[in-house]
C-alpha cells in the first residue's frame, strides 16, 4: 500500500500594487512541480486598511495559524496623515493606528530571524552567502521618539559635558531613538545563524556590528556572540565592522558564509546583497520564528507599475523556493532556483533587467524551466517535458 503524502496548507497573501500580479505568475509553479500543497487565500494590505481600519484582518490571523507556511507578495505602506484621510469616514477620528503589516506579522507571530540568501545568478557559482537580520530588536525595536521625552532628560544632562547640544535645540526641536538589545534576544538570533550554517554547509558566521562607535552595546552583542560560537567548533565565527563588510561584499562576496547583524545594519546590507545578486527582482526573505515563517519577495509593492504586466517575478519564484526547503523539499526548491538563473540567462527579461518580457511571459518561461529540469531529474527527456509544461508556455 503506497503511504498517504500528508498535504501542506499554505496561506496565499497576495497584498497590494504588483504584489498580486507576481504572486499570479509564480503560484502556477506549485501544481507544476505536483506538490502536495492546498493553497488558501486571505486578504491583507492597504486595500484592508481603507475598508475595515485594520491591514491584517481577524479572519487573515485565523487563517495563518492553520497553515504551514504564509506567502505574501508585497504591501502598500503609507504615512500616517494619509493613513488617516483613506479611512472610511465613519471610521475617522477613532484613533486608528496605522502599523505596517509587515510588521504585525513579525512581531505578534514573534518571527525574529529574517533570511536572505545571495546566491550568483549568472550560473557561474562565484558566491554564495546569506545575511540573517535580527526582526524583533535593535535600532527597530519602536523606540522612536519625534521629540526628546522627559524620561530620558536626566541622562542627557548627564552628557552635557561632553558637549551635547541637544539642550539647544529644545526637547521638542529634538529627537531620539534607541537600540535596543537584550540577552534573549541576542542568544537566539546567534544560534539560528550558527545553526542555519551547520544545516547548510556554510563553515563561518560574520557577526557585523559597529564596535569603535558603539562601544557598550556592541560589547554586550560581542561577548554573547562568542560564547555561543564556542559552541560550534566546526565554524568559524568573526566579528566585522558593518562599513568593511559592505565593500568586501561587492569587492569579494565569495569570503561569506553567513552574515548575522541587528535589524539596521541587516536591513541595509541584505538590500546590497540583493544588488550583488542583480537586484531586487531576485531578491527572497524568509521570517522565521520557532513555531511559525512567512515568505515574500523583498521589493514593494511599487504602486506606479500595478496593473501593467511589467514586474519581475523572480524573487516571487525564489521566495517561493525558501519555502519550500522550510517545508522539506530542497530537489523542488532547487529546481526553482536553478530556473530562475538560466531563464534570466536565456534573455527572457522583465524591464528592470534591460528586457522586455512582461511579468506573465517570465513567469511562464520560469514554470517550464522548472518542469523540464524535474523531468530530466528522473529519467525522462526535456522534449517530454514540454507536453506537460504545455499549458505554461506563451509566445516569448
């Protein structure tokens, strides 16, 4: 009797701007590669922003915590005043409070690490590396103040003598935030990325940090760091300043294993990782916390090209692909992967690459890349392949 293959559900968030339209390109992939997946769509977004006041309505909650993974296409964000004016009236001057989505699902889902490989995608394997971002703390924590608050006025007149001018400007004419890091919080973003480079072959973690300028926290980040290194005597685990990282990752990306850094300077360097690879439309993110992750392309939602068929649906694809290794099917991941590298080789480009291929013909183009690489993995011939890519192709 043939085992029953226990099916995943993976929650479809489709979002805003040309976050649907990649989603729409990509998710054809799912039944091409026959994974066992159901696929379940909710809502999220400015679009739920301007109907209910919320963007991530209580029935999109619901529907995340029965599935296994989440796969969202990119959001709208906007600032607050505007926030405000799009709000049905009869939902004005509630004191609605208008947070990124984005945001709520990391922090309510606590997803604390943020994984973005860089892969090569020229087909030449010159660098492979990742940056793993801390989600939850450090300069992004939401201790941001539009002016100084009374709580923190004795410590700065404590620094007065050092020359701080704030006091000229006034507590209202001045502004703070603050980094924040704790034990906990180090701790564990430290062994997901000692750990992410013993699953995936990778021999050293580059701790990336600012220690000449931030002097104690950096300290603390530090000696946390190499306690916790001292337990993985097969890697090599370094600390770098976030300045030489940078150039050495356009200089020499082929040095990196594993780069793990707070939420800025990891915000900062995955986007120059991104650039390394050929730009954002290749770019994947993966969120990952202990009993939950998220996936999505890590370009926005670029309302300006909503609706024209010119969005580049790679990153969707290799968003797509993170999810899959998550789920326990690296070969189908692989394939992903490996199709969006010679796709893009083959000259079928969207605009952001110098093409002139619409998001629907990449896309398809992408699907049979994946079909035939599948086929030929088990036996079979890439002209057979074709019959049953059949339905994907269209006149590139």
């Amino acid at each position: 009797m043939t085992a029953q293959i226990s099916r995943k559900r993976i929650c479809i968030l489709p979002g805003d701007g040309i976050g649907i339209e990649v989603m729409e390109a990509a998710l054809p992939v799912i039944a091409a590669l026959h994974l066992p997946f159901d696929l379940i769509p909710a809502d999220i977004g400015w679009e739920c922003w301007k109907r209910e006041g919320e963007t991530v309505p209580a029935q999109t909650w619901e529907v995340m915590a029965s599935c296994d993974a989440t796969l969202l296409g990119a959001i709208t964000s906007k600032p607050l005043a505007e926030a405000e004016a799009e709000l049905p009236l009869a939902l004005q001057g509630q004191n609605r409070r208008y947070v990124s989505p984005v945001i709520q699902l990391r922090q309510n889902l606590d997803l604390y690490a943020n994984v973005r490989p860089v892969t090569d995608m020229t087909g030449e394997d010159r660098f492979r590396f990742v940056v793993i971002r801390e989600n939850t703390e450090g300069l992004y924590a939401g201790l941001d103040f539009g002016h100084v608050p009374d709580a923190l006025v004795p410590l700065l007149e404590e620094r007065e003598a050092l020359g701080a001018p704030w006091q000229r400007a006034g507590q209202q004419d001045a502004t703070v935030t603050l980094r924040l890091q704790t034990r906990s919080g180090l701790t564990r973003i430290f062994e997901y990325a000692f750990d992410y480079a013993r699953k995936n072959t990778f021999t050293r973690v580059t701790f990336v940090d600012k220690p000449m300028v931030l002097r104690y926290s950096s300290a603390f980040a530090r000696g946390i760091f190499e306690e916790i290194a001292q337990r993985y005597p097969d890697i090599t685990g370094v600390i770098e300043n976030v300045d030489a990282v940078a150039l050495w990752m356009v200089q020499r990306p082929e040095r990196f294993g594993v780069i793990v850094a707070e939420n800025m300077f990891g915000d900062i360097l995955s986007d120059l990782g991104a650039g390394v690879m050929g730009g954002l439309g290749f770019a994947p993110s993966g969120n990952f916390g202990n009993s939950g992750a998220y996936f999505e392309p890590v370009h926005g939602s670029a309302p300006a090209h909503a609706g024209l068929n010119k969005a580049n649906p790679s990153a969707m694809f290799m968003a797509i692909a993170l999810m899959l290794e998550h789920l326990g099917y690296p070969a189908q991941a692989a394939f992903i992967t490996r199709a969006v590298s010679l796709v893009s080789q083959s000259g079928v480009r969207s605009y952001d690459l110098g093409g002139s291929h619409t998001t629907d013909q990449v896309g398809e183009a992408i699907v049979l890349q994946c079909i035939e690489l599948q086929a030929s993995s088990v036996g079979y011939r890439a002209e057979q392949a074709s019959v049953q890519g059949e339905r994907y192709v269209s006149a590139l």
